[in-house]
C-alpha cells in the first residue's frame, strides 16, 4: 500500500513541478479527457436513475451520439466537454481572490 502512495507522491511532485506553459496544457489535456470519457458516463448514470434508460440504447449509444455530437461542433456536447476545465478555472481563480483578500 505504501508503494501506491509513493507512486503517488511522486507523480504529483512531477506534475507540479513542469513550467507553467507545460502545466497548464496537461491540465487542459487531462481536463479534456475526463470531460470526453467520465462526463459522458456521468450523465447517463444520472439520467438512467432519475428520468428513464436513454432512448437510444445504452452507455456506448450515448457515448456515440455525444462523440457525433462533439466533432459536428454541436454546443451541448462542447459545453460537456469543456466543463471539468472551466469548472477547475473558477476553483482557481476563487482560491487566487480568496488569497488576496
């Protein structure tokens, strides 16, 4: 159990320690990808237990029409995308304010 944690450690001290440029895009890479890969799940598991199993089939059904949805630039699709990275701006941008204040 102490070898995950030292993994852990280490690849947290590694991310940290990039130049801010290198940063930042690893941030909005890994952001992007939960955004294109857990988002979407996310939704599916919260529409199938509060309204009704998707209409079109299953998860990998909305994972298809999202990923349509996304490279035919539709605005639903990219604002769910986009989200977690938005979504950690504004965390950042509060704890920036709050340190100033």
């Amino acid at each position: 159990m102490a070898e995950l944690f030292n993994w852990f450690t280490r690849a947290r001290d590694a991310y940290f320690a990039q130049p801010r440029v290198l940063f930042e895009a690893t941030t909005l890479g890994l952001a992007l990808l939960v955004g294109l890969l857990v988002m979407p799940a996310l939704i599916y598991v919260a529409g199938s237990n509060t309204l009704q199993p998707y209409d079109g089939g299953g998860l990998f059904a909305l994972y298809s029409d999202f990923l349509k949805g996304f490279f035919t630039l539709r605005p639903s699709c990219w604002i769910v995308a986009a989200g977690p990275f938005v979504f950690l701006s504004l965390v950042r941008l509060f704890r920036l304010i709050l340190r100033k204040l």
